[in-house]
C-alpha cells in the first residue's frame, strides 16, 4: 500500500531525513519511534504532504507521489495529530468539522454520515453540537480521528495519537484504532516515542536515530529482545526498566 | 520540615452550584518522596497547589489542618507566603516552553531566583548559576547560562527550571508533570537527577503525575486520587498488591512490552467510587 524509498528531507542546512525506506502492505500496521530530533514525524509529514521539500520516491496504492497533492490524494490519505487541543478549531462545533471534508470532497449524505461516524468512535449523539472546549481530551480525541475517517481513506497517519491522553484514555483510544482497523481494513503509519505503544499496535518497527532508520524489526523481536542497533536497545531497556516497578 | 494536609477540600463556584474538585484529602510527608497519581482532573495538582496557596481566586478552600512545617497556610499573610514560596518550597512545572522567561538568558533567570533569596553580588549570583546548572548535570554550563530558552531543549529546559528551583535550598520541591513533555530517554534521566538531589539535599519531594509506574520507581509512597479523593496510598514496592479497583486499572491499562496483550483492558468506572 505504501512505499518509501531512499527519502531525503532537508531544512536550509540541516538533514532531517537521510534515506529512508520501508514498505507497509494494505490492512498493516507499521510504526516509527525514536527520540525528539529524530527525524521520526518529518517522515510522516512528508508523506502527509505538508511538507514538500523531499527527495526520494514514495508511493501510496502504487501511483508516485508527487510534492503537490492532489484533491484524491487528501481523501485516501489522512493525518491524526498529537495535540487534539490543537487540531481542532476552537470555535467551530464537532458538526462542522466533521461536515468539513465531505464538503470538500463533495460527499453527499452528509447527516447520516455524521452520526454513523460519531457511533463508529463512541461518542454520543450530543456531542455532535459541542464546542472542543465542551470536550475532554480522549472526547477530542476521537473527534480528530472521526474526522480524519469522513472522506472514507485507506490511509492513516498517525503522529503520537495517544501522548496527550490520560493512560485509562490511551487504552480506549488504542483499542478504538485496533477495532476501525479490522473493521476497514485501514493502512496505518504511527509515529510515536513510546516503544511500548507502539509495539501494542504496529507488528512492525522501524526505530529512527538523527534521520537515520537505524533498525527494522518485528514487535516480536523487540519484546524479546532480539535487537541488533544499540539505540533500539537503549530505548527498550528505558521501557522495560520502568514496567519492572 | 514536615507537610501536614488534614481534610482539604477545594470548591469552585459555577453557576449550577459549587464544583468540588478536591474532597476530604489528607496526606503527611517529611523528608521523602511522594507521587500523587490521577488522570486530568483528579485534583492531584490543586492539591499540591493549596500548598504554596496558588489556586484561582475563585477557589474556595477548607482543611481541618493546612501546615507547612507548622506554618497554616489558610491563615498565613501574604508576606509569610512569599517566604515560603520559592525560598523553602519550589514548584517545578510541566513545560519548561512555557515556565520560563524567553526574553532572559537561563544563567540570568537562575541568578535571579538566587539572588531573592542569597542577596550577594551581580557576579557571585552568576558563579551561582552557572555552579547549579553544572550540578543538574549539564555539560557545559557556561554556554547553557548565557542561552535563550528558545535556544534550549525540552530537557535542557526542564533542567534549567530544576537549577532555579534549587538556587534557595528549599526543604521541599513540588513537580507537577515534569517529564510529561520530554523523551522517554530525558524523563529518566531528569527523574533519577530529581531522586538523587532529593535525597543528597535530604529534601521532600511531592512528585505529581499520571503515568502510575512511573511514579512509583521513583517515589518511596504513591497517593492515588480519583475524582478529587484520595482512593489508595501504598508504599511503591506494594503497588502490585493494590486493593483499589482503580489502582489496578490504571495499572493493566497500560500497554507493556514485556507483557502483550491483544486487547487492552479499558477501565470500568464504578459510581461507588465517588462516594
């Protein structure tokens, strides 16, 4: 479903991204951790399209990315962010910035598709005319990855979709995006710091160091402790180290 | 120096009545650690908060006891406060983006803090800073002091906040989520930096988070608070016997390595335990 190859992404001087690739098949997940610097969420904003100074080749259900989206690419491909404070606007209510990219994607049926949707990541039906502030993290939440669902994508990009929550709402939150992924057979990329979240969801990881992807392997591997990189290693000896309290 | 709590209650008036986030808390702490855990808006912040008096004005208070080595603290002037405040308990908070002055170098803002306590010269204040930022182990404390905090990292920063809160000796550090906003890599090290001045300095420490065994590594007794109650305290090393329901849910809840699960399990909140 998706593929990157030998991407580069620069800023001025700096190289953020130095040659990446991986490969993540339709219905799969696959994860990227590392620390802050690492070069983790430049990779997933690259292939979100928000940030077009790239080189490489990507493709998304074989058809190359360009560094201009077009409008399909938008519907098939959408993006969950870290901060549901931050991502979603304040002063619009959950009906419209649910109705938003039906509009934009000129998707008819738009109240029907509205409720279902807000069923579909549990929330209830008085939600639809709430402010964000009028909602809780983990209510925000779920808002931003209904939304992210309305143009019905194939693809979801999700950049740290639980290191805001509470740990009691990062269960629901993770168990919500396990389910929608069965239920419609979504394509997941996650990016996140926490190695253990990460394995949770993604049966494949790749672990970034200073824009390098210095290892790939299976979760399996990881929680085993079959580890080539001594970053990877590092990283899952700070997580183990804490779970053993 | 001894932190006494007895029955605290905290209320904010709404138009549908009083809203009470902290009821009938009580807790004691020396020269220990102590986590208070709880989800957002279990009232673990106010808490610590009601301590240095630093609630809205809106906050309506009432405590069978409020004392700071025997200071009341509902009753104390605003003077005796700003003794307290800074100079023998420092507050340590979440973001260190935010926390921090952007237009003063870190050396400045730290000789500042110490300086409103010490009352030595421009230049011993300077030396001071630079020696604090060297002892939350910075590499290269010249260059850190004369930096900007935007021209700092999380961690750098966090450590930055640490230095100034050390500057006066205080006998008791309160952190509120201080390695919320940093790397898994970065929150060890600055968690086991806070363990080890604390108990070099022989300080108390009030570490407040949400992240249960976190907290627990790190702490030597863990308070668990839901919905503005205390719930359970336990000692860290006992927290796989909790009792409490929730305790255990916000222990199982968490996805682990070392232990997989396929689904996990989501928290059953029980009305009871609101009574």
């Amino acid at each position: 479903m998706i593929s990157v190859q030998n991407l580069h992404v620069r800023f001025g001087d700096v190289q953020a991204v130095q040659g990446i690739s991986f490969a993540v098949g339709e219905g799969e997940s696959f994860g990227i951790v590392g620390e802050s610097g690492s070069g983790k969420s430049t990779v997933l904003r690259a292939l979100a399209g928000l940030n077009d100074e790239w080189t490489g080749l990507m493709t998304i259900a074989g058809r190359a990315l360009a560094p201009k989206r077009g409008r399909d690419f938008f519907r098939r491909v959408q993006m969950v962010f870290q901060d549901p404070y931050g991502s979603l606007h304040p002063r619009q209510t959950v009906d419209r910035a649910l109705s938003e990219p039906l509009l934009v994607h000129g998707i008819g049926d738009i109240d029907r598709r509205i409720r279902q949707a807000l069923s579909e990541v549990s929330l209830p039906p008085a939600a639809r005319f709430r402010y964000p502030h009028q909602l809780s993290g983990g209510q925000r939440q779920r808002v931003a990855i209904a939304r992210a669902l309305m143009s019905e994508p194939e693809v979801l990009l999700l950049d740290e979709p639980t290191s805001a929550l509470d740990v009691s709402v990062q269960a629901e939150v993770l168990n919500l995006l396990a389910d929608l992924q069965d239920r419609r057979k979504l394509t997941y990329v996650m990016v996140s710091h926490n190695l253990a979240v990460t394995a949770h969801l993604c049966p494949v990881i790749g672990v970034m160091q200073g824009g390098e992807m210095v290892e790939m392997l299976s979760a399996e591997d990881l929680r085993a402790g079959r580890i080539s990189h001594k970053h990877t290693a590092d990283l899952r000896r700070l997580s183990t180290e804490l779970e053993e309290a | 120096m001894k932190v006494e709590i007895a029955n605290l209650s905290i209320a904010f008036p709404t138009p549908q009545g009083l809203s009470h986030a902290v009821r009938g808390v009580s807790l004691t702490l020396g020269a220990e650690k102590l986590g208070i855990v709880g989800e957002s808006g279990s009232g673990k912040s106010l808490t610590a908060r009601a301590l240095l008096r630093l609630l809205p004005p809106a906050a309506i208070v009432t405590a069978d006891r409020l004392q700071f080595d025997g200071i009341d603290i509902l009753k104390a002037s605003e003077r005796d406060m700003r003794a307290i405040r800074g100079k023998r308990a420092g507050l340590i908070l979440q973001d260190p983006k935010y926390a921090l002055n952007p237009i003063m170098t870190a050396g400045a803002q730290i000789a500042e803090a110490w300086r409103n306590q010490k009352k030595g010269s421009r230049r011993e204040a300077m030396q001071a800073a630079v020696d604090l930022l060297a002892q939350v182990q910075i590499r290269d404390p010249q260059r850190v002091a004369a930096s900007y905090p935007h021209e700092l990292s999380g961690g750098m920063g966090q450590r930055v906040m640490i230095a100034m809160m050390l500057a006066p000796d205080p006998e008791l550090l309160i952190a509120d989520e201080p390695t919320s906003a940093l790397d898994a890599s970065v929150q060890a090290e600055i968690l086991r930096l806070l363990e080890d001045l604390v108990s070099r300095r022989g300080m108390g420490l009030i570490l407040i988070s949400h992240d249960l065994p976190l907290v627990s590594h790190f702490c030597d007794r863990v308070a668990v608070m839901y919905a503005g109650r205390v719930v359970e305290e336990l000692a860290a090393n006992d927290l796989p016997r909790a009792q409490h329901a929730y305790t255990r849910g916000l222990l199982e809840c968490l996805p682990t390595l070392s232990h997989p699960k396929s689904r996990l399990p989501v928290m059953a909140r029980d009305p009871a335990w609101l009574t």
